[in-house]
C-alpha cells in the first residue's frame, strides 16, 4: 500500500473558527469578524494505491473559489486537482474511485475535475438539499458543483475498531470509511490499515489539526459540538487500540507524520 498526500493551495482561517466561543457564540462568531490566524494551511487530498486501484479522498479547491467570512483560499489553476495529481505522477485518468470526507467547497469543488462517479455519503448529501444548506450556499457564494456524478451510499458494515459504522473500500477490508460525524452531520474519514498495521486515519476536517484532537476542542462550522466532541472521543480510543497515524486535511505537519509513521499517543 502507498498513499499519495497533494495539496490544492490553501486556506487561511479566522481565530474565531479555529477557537470557537463558547455557548450560541460559537457559530455566530464566524461572521462577526475579528482576527485573521497569522498562517496559511494546507488543502490536503489523498491518494490510496493498494490491491492494483488509486483511490482518490477528497478533491481539493478551485482557483476560482470565493473567499468567506471565515475563510479565504489562495491556490492558481495548476495547483488545482489534475496538477497536484501530476505533482505525484498521476493523473485523472488514474484514478479508480473517488470519495469525500464531506461537501463543503474545499473538499468538493475539484470534483469537477473527475472522470468518475463521486461517493458522498448519504446524509451529507441529503444536507445539501436543506432549505437551511441552500440559503447559505447562496449567500456565501460556494455552490455544489454541478456536472458532477454524485453517488450516494451508506455504512452498511457494522461497526470497525471504535467507530460505530464502516464501510469497505477494498475486498480485502485494508481500506474503510468509517463514521465521524461533527463538522457536518454526515462526515467520514478514511483509514487505510498499513503494511505494518498501523491505522492511517485520512480524516477530513475532523479536527484541524493534532492539537485540537487532544484539546478535544469543536470548531466554529459543527453543528452541534458535542457531536463533534463525542467523535473526537472515538478517534481517541480507537487509537488506544490500534496504532494510529492521524492526518487532518489542514494540518501542516500531516504530511511529516505520514512519511515518518507517526501515531497517535492519546493523553
């Protein structure tokens, strides 16, 4: 097994999203303005090769991405998905299957790039179609790209390790969707089981970053905290039993942690 880490640009985040405010403030904090964190972080998508496939994970941002109150991206056409594939020595039509860890632009928009059907899970789609979702969708300016072959599914294979249900990848069970709700209702993270065994947990924007996991700390964008919480949680004793390598998709030291096998040493 290999795995492929790209990124597409980056984004840079407002202190309230990734400190968010404790009680109703929390989200309303996103749009009150306030300070910009001094750092630009990465959009990291991922490539699984394993069992003769190329599984891509998330599909990164476009150039032509609209900043938000919360969030602005910096990222040119080359570095959008067929670039950052070509960065690794693929390209699109490598590709075997495509999934997303969730549906907000970041994640999503590159999937105009693609070739193949595109695997949303199933209440995270069903969110997009919300009078709530589509209202902001508008106003903030970052529609669900259109033309895309968007293909529901659900996790329909028990529970895996920690997390309360899974999905197979691969026949042989080495690559799973597993279930981590939080920063959208129907979020999922990736874990691919190394030739070593370790646990390499491609996890979307469960949290941004290692220490937010160990502060055990919401952002701003969940919908419930405590969802995001109990999830946090789950990671954390999943890594109790399995040696895990964690890897948010906005964390700038995801990259180091899996070229050197890093795991998770839960507190």
């Amino acid at each position: 097994m290999q795995i492929h880490a790209m990124s597409t640009g980056a984004v840079q985040l407002r202190h309230a999203f990734l400190y968010a405010r404790p009680g109703v403030r929390r989200q309303l904090g996103l749009f009150t303005g306030g300070p910009w964190v001094d750092q630009w972080f990465p959009i990291h998508c991922w490539v699984i090769e394993h069992d003769s496939r190329r599984i891509l994970v998330d599909t990164g941002e476009l150039a032509t991405a609209n900043d938000v109150p919360f969030a602005r991206f910096k990222l040119t056409a080359d570095e959008e998905l067929p670039g950052a594939l070509a960065g690794v020595g693929l390209s699109v039509d490598d590709i075997d299957t495509v999934v997303l860890t969730h549906m907000h632009g970041d994640h999503m928009d590159g999937a105009v790039h693609v070739k193949r059907p595109v695997m949303v899970h199933e209440p995270d789609m069903a969110f997009t179609k919300t009078a709530m979702a589509r209202f902001m969708q508008r106003v903030l300016k970052q529609p669900v790209p259109e033309g895309v072959d968007w293909q529901t599914y659900t996790l329909d294979d028990g529970p895996f390790g920690a997390f309360t249900a899974s999905r197979k990848l691969t026949d042989d069970g080495r690559v799973m969707i597993v279930a981590t709700p939080g920063h959208t209702v129907g979020h999922v993270s990736v874990i691919c089981v190394d030739d070593e065994g370790r646990h390499v947990m491609l996890a979307g924007d469960t949290t941004d970053s290692l220490e937010q996991l160990h502060a055990r700390r919401p952002d701003a964008v969940s919908p419930k905290a405590s969802v995001t919480v109990a999830t946090i949680d789950r990671i954390l004793a999943h890594a109790r039993e399995h040696p895990t390598v964690y890897l948010p998709a906005h964390d700038a030291d995801s990259v180091s942690r899996l070229q050197s096998s890093e795991t998770l040493q839960p507190r």
